[in-house]
C-alpha cells in the first residue's frame, strides 16, 4: 500500500468531535450564580413585594463589603414604602429593607476594620433584603458574641431608635413615668427593657388584652387595652399629673393626646404614623384625617405650657455615623451584659413575604418579624 493509500484509509477526524469537546466544555463551566431578591415592583398590596432571582455575584468597591445575609428585620417603614408613604425609598422597582445580619464574604479596597468571615448587623435605608448584598462597611456592626442572625436582625432600628427616643431626646431618669404605644412591637419592646436600666421607672404600654400577660411580665406595670378602654383615662386613673414621656409611633389625634398627657417639663417623641396603616392599600380618607388632625402649636404656646414636642426619624440620619456608631456600641455594651435581648416573634421565609407583612400590619406580633432567605428548620420555626 502506497503512502497515499496508506493516509487515505486512516480513519478521518469527525467533524462531530470539535461539537462534542465544546459541548464538554461547556457542561464543565460552573452555572451562573443567583441570589434571591425581595422587590417592591409597584405600591399596593402584599402582593407587590416580588420574591425574584438574580443572576451574578455583587463585588465590593472601594470602601464597601459583600455579606452573605442570614436574616432580615421587617419594619413599619417596610410597610410604609408599600404603600408609597416612605419618603427614603428609591425610584420602584427597589428591594425592601433596612436591617440584615450576616457573614462577611468580600472586603473592598480601603476596609480596615472589617475581614472575611466577620459577623456583622447592617443597617441601610433600603434594599437589604436580599441573598447578598454590597453595602458602605461604615453601615456594618460587628456583632456581640453568642448573638444569633435572628437577633442580629431585630437589634438596629428598633434599639437605636428606642435608645435614642428615651435618652437623646427623653432624658429619662429614675423615678419617672414613660407611655410607651405598641408596647408589644419591636421598638415597644426595646423601649420596655431600655426602661429597665433606669432605676424606678413606672411604664404604660398599651396593647391589646391578648398581650397583656406578657407585657406585665416583662416590665410593664400599666398595660391598656387601647381598643376597649381610652388610654388617657386609664392613665389618669393612676397618675392624675401624667406622665414624663410618651413614645408616639401613631401620629394625628394621637399626638395630642400625648401632648396633653404629659407633665409640666414633660416630653413626646413623635417618631411614626402607624395611623396611616389602615389595610393592604393607600387609604386617601386616613390620610386626610391623619392630616386634619395633625398636631400643631405655636412656639409661644411651648413655652407656656412648659413641655416639649421631638421628632425622631432614624432614616433621617443618614451620614450621621459616628453618632449612631456611639449608640450601638452602648446597647451593644448592654447587650453583654444581658440587659437587653431582641425578642423574636416569627421568622418567615422570603417566599412569605406577604404573611409576614400581615402578621405585623395586623398587629398580632409580639417582638419582632425575621425574614430569612431560606425556609426556616421545623424545630427553630417551632421554638419561636
């Protein structure tokens, strides 16, 4: 057999190999990563917060970190920005959240203080509910040793503003007297345990009947029913002089009556309008009357009656680091020290999203609402 014979009875290459390798090539390249991602794609109902799965892996830039999130706090201006009634809010569609917890999984050029691996508390205007998120490593808190992601994620926004609506603007002292609405929420609750590090501080909470029980035994020495009994009248009933400070989260009418319920040298700290929470949608006829009855006084009138209207809005505050870095490190101090403890009413998955809104819109939490980005294991769901 000639040479030319010999080459011509070789077995050729298939023109089917190169397809194949390709194709083996591609089936050994990793898939894109995703990363689960709560949107509120339009104001309305609890059906406008979408549970989305995007494509990527967010890196870190100058001066930022990548965390890894384990769990996510639910806030009344999560449900605000629902309705469109939060003003911090980005253009929509926008991811939901104020407060995570999580792992430190990258550190960005310029980072100092913070390394892989770190547990850290995150608070932000909004978009941390999500998988991963990029965020300024000055928004991050190490967290305290033995604190778990739940707690993590119920610690920021409620105890900063508790802390600072008592003490920055309230100046509690013992021996005072606090009204305290919602006194079964998250910030309620903060506020309760805060008031406890005060020696000899009488507290009204007002709740419904059903918490009551709880209220008593975790400090509260007055708790009221608001929706059977009028709340002023109770508390004259006991202190016919008032009270020293009153925590305002509802606004209209309400302010008012705080106004009138406090004691010369006395303080209200409006820091909400939960007023305006009246269903799933913008209500136009509770916003008029909200507005209606919006409390108003005149500088003159202040100094006759010899009290003080605050207004607190943690959102507002936003470059205002050092000073809301000096407060956490005193509630995490506080921590330490087991005066205080987030207390955790129900961990949801994203997925249930919607729920979770109902349960703290309803009212029917008592503490605070967890989101997580994977569904809780039966046992912890159990437990809280």
């Amino acid at each position: 057999m000639s040479a030319e014979e010999a080459a011509a009875a070789a077995p050729q290459p298939s023109e089917e190999q190169p397809k194949e390798q390709e194709r083996g090539a591609e089936a050994e390249k990793p898939p894109e990563p995703t990363y689960k991602c709560l949107v509120l794609v339009a104001h309305g109902g609890y059906d406008k917060v979408k549970l989305q799965v995007r494509k990527g892996s967010p890196a870190p830039g100058s001066g930022q970190l990548l965390v890894r999130v384990r769990a996510c706090g639910l806030n009344f201006a999560d449900l605000m920005s629902r309705l469109g009634l939060y003003d911090r809010l980005p253009p929509l569609p926008a991811p939901l959240g104020m407060e995570c917890s999580g792992v430190v999984e990258a550190v960005g050029e310029g980072v100092a203080d913070r390394k892989v691996g770190d547990k850290v508390m995150v608070l932000n205007n909004s978009g941390l509910w999500q998988e991963v998120v990029v965020v300024p490593a000055v928004h991050s808190f190490i967290m305290p040793e033995g604190m778990s992601f739940e707690e993590g994620a119920a610690f920021l926004v409620n105890y900063i503003s508790a802390y600072m609506i008592l003490f920055d603007f309230g100046n509690l002292r013992p021996s005072q007297s606090v009204l305290i609405h919602m006194a079964a929420g998250g910030v309620g609750t903060a506020a309760i345990q805060l008031c406890k590090t005060v020696d000899n501080v009488t507290i009204f909470g007002t709740a419904s009947g059903s918490k009551h029980e709880i209220l008593k035994e975790n400090g509260v020495a007055h708790p009221i029913d608001y929706r059977t009994s009028d709340y002023v009248e109770e508390v004259r009933k006991i202190s016919p002089k008032g009270v020293d400070i009153v925590l305002d989260p509802l606004g209209g009418s309400d302010t008012l009556k705080a106004f009138n319920l406090l004691k010369p040298m006395g303080k209200v700290i409006l820091y909400g309008a939960a007023n305006l929470l009246t269903g799933q949608k913008k209500n136009l006829m509770a916003l008029a009357k909200i507005w209606w009855n919006q409390f108003s006084i005149s500088a003159l009138q202040l100094i006759h009656a010899n009290k003080a209207v605050c207004g607190f809005h943690l959102g507002h505050l936003e470059g205002e680091w050092e000073l809301i870095g000096g407060v956490v490190a005193n509630l995490i101090n506080l921590y330490k020290q087991g005066k205080i403890k987030p207390k955790i009413d129900s961990v949801w998955p994203f997925e249930q999203v919607g729920d979770a809104m109902r349960q703290m819109q309803d009212k029917k939490n008592i503490g605070k609402v967890i989101l997580v980005p994977e569904t809780p294991k039966q046992e912890n769901k159990e437990e809280n």
